[in-house]
C-alpha cells in the first residue's frame, strides 16, 4: 500500500467514525428526549419519533456499503443491518440494537488503542486464557468473546461489554432446568429470576459444589446489570470495573453452561 493510498484509508475511516458517531448521538438524543416525556404520547409526537427513529435507521443501513469498504473482512462480519420497521408508535427497541451496532463499528474503527491500566491488561489476559481452556464448540459464542475481550483491550469498554451481554443473553436460553422447578417458581408470590432458577437447579444436580464462590451472588449480580444493559434500563451505563465484572461473569457462565451440557450428555448415555 503506498502512502497516498495509507492517507485515503485513514481518511475514509475518520469519514466513517464521524458519521456512525453522529448516528449513535442521534439515536442517543432521540431516545433521551422519550424518557424524559409522559408515558402517553400524543398520537401525532409518537408518529414523528418513530419516522425520526427510522430515518436514523435509514442512514444506518444506506452506510453499510461504504464501511465495507473501510473494514477487513473478518471485521464486517459481526456487523449487522438493523431491521426498518414502519411503526406507528415510537418503540425503545428500534433503536437500541443500532447503538449497539454503532459501538461495534466504532471500536473497529478505532486507529489507536486507548490505553487500559496494567490490573486490566493483566485480567483480560487471565481471561482469554481461561476461554480457550474451555474449548466451547459454538463458533458464534467463541467469535462474540473473543471480540469482546479485543475491544476492552482496546479500550472500546461500551463495544466490549455489548458483546459480553449478548454471550450471556443467548448462553441463558440454552440451558435445560427441571420443569418441576419452574412450575414452582410460578406459582410463589415472590418469584425467581431465571438465572436464579438455572444456578438452583445446578446446585440441586451437583453441577454447582455449594463452596464454588464464584456462582454466588456477585456471579447473579453481573449477569442480571448484563440483563438490564440489552433490554431493561436503556440509559444504563456500566462504568469500567462493572464492565470488566460482565465480561469475566460471561466467562463463568459459559463454565457453567459447558458443565451442564456435560451432564446431559453424561445422562443420555446412561439411558442408553
């Protein structure tokens, strides 16, 4: 690559990081402003957010064909197009994916890394580590991590602690808990979360030892702040040592998850 050429990428990448940046800001302010006003919209202002909503979606996706340009290959792929819904009523939920997505592109697009401190450097290293000793077979979930613990090293913390809590939210659904347990659950007053219900029912299969400090409450705590950041509290933002607590958490549930489909398996032999 000759230097004109070197000049014309670094030129195309700040294009790109201004213009997502100005997207996310967008999607920011618009969902900012919704907070802030009653829960009972008139018909007309709901109209206006959700076309507001969807020309920033518009932009969004119109700009992908250029970034493509801009990024590797192996990078483009964890981007995705934001679905374009024509709602009539402003919906949270069109445009949390997109900054999600916005952070993504941002932390690839990031020429220097920032610097983290050496407890950091230190930690993510434990971690890459302890990922790869798990050996997990689904691609996507490797993919994801790996990214995640990439972009922290970087210093795009928001980018990485996305990827660790979409790792969660998916690793979550994956695991099979006793219907027994669940019927109980539905029918007390005070209720359980279901990773509260996964952690019970892996403690009462023996996959949990009752000593394994790291599966009691702080454990709970990050993977429910992991909850709240995708879908329950919109203008949550993990500040650094929560974000290290999210990713390091997300590890500990795939332990979990890997010993739990250890323990099907083992179990269907024994059917067998």
């Amino acid at each position: 690559m000759t230097d004109n050429d070197n000049k014309k990428e670094i030129k195309s990448k700040k294009a790109m990081k201004a213009l997502y940046s100005s997207i996310r800001e967008s999607a920011h302010a618009v969902l900012g402003a919704a907070s802030k006003s009653s829960t009972s919209f008139e018909y007309a202002y709901q109209k206006v957010q959700s076309e507001v909503s969807q020309s920033i979606i518009k932009s969004f996706n119109e700009n992908l064909n250029f970034l493509e340009y801009v990024l590797d290959t192996n990078n483009f792929e964890f981007i995705r197009e934001i679905p374009s819904n024509n709602y009539q009523k402003f919906n949270y939920a069109q445009l949390l994916p997109l900054i999600a997505e916005c952070e993504k592109i941002l932390g690839l697009l990031e020429e220097e890394p920032r610097e983290i401190t050496s407890q950091f450097k230190n930690k993510l290293s434990s971690l890459r580590e302890q990922l790869e000793e798990l050996q997990i077979p689904d691609l996507g979930i490797i993919k994801n991590m790996e990214l995640s613990i990439e972009m922290f090293e970087k210093g795009n913390i928001f980018c990485s602690v996305l990827l660790a809590s979409r790792v969660i939210s998916y690793t979550i659904n994956q695991f099979l808990i006793e219907k027994e347990l669940v019927k109980e659950n539905k029918n007390k007053k005070s209720k359980k979360s279901y990773i509260e219900l996964i952690s019970i029912d892996c403690i009462n299969k023996g996959i949990i030892k009752k000593n394994e400090k790291q599966y009691q409450s702080n454990f709970l705590s990050y993977i429910k702040l992991a909850r709240n950041l995708l879908t329950h509290e919109l203008l949550f933002f993990p500040n650094n040592a929560e974000s290290l607590g999210i990713l390091s958490n997300s590890i500990t549930l795939l332990d979990l998850y890997k010993r739990h489909n250890e323990l099907l398996l083992k179990t269907k032999k024994e059917i067998k």
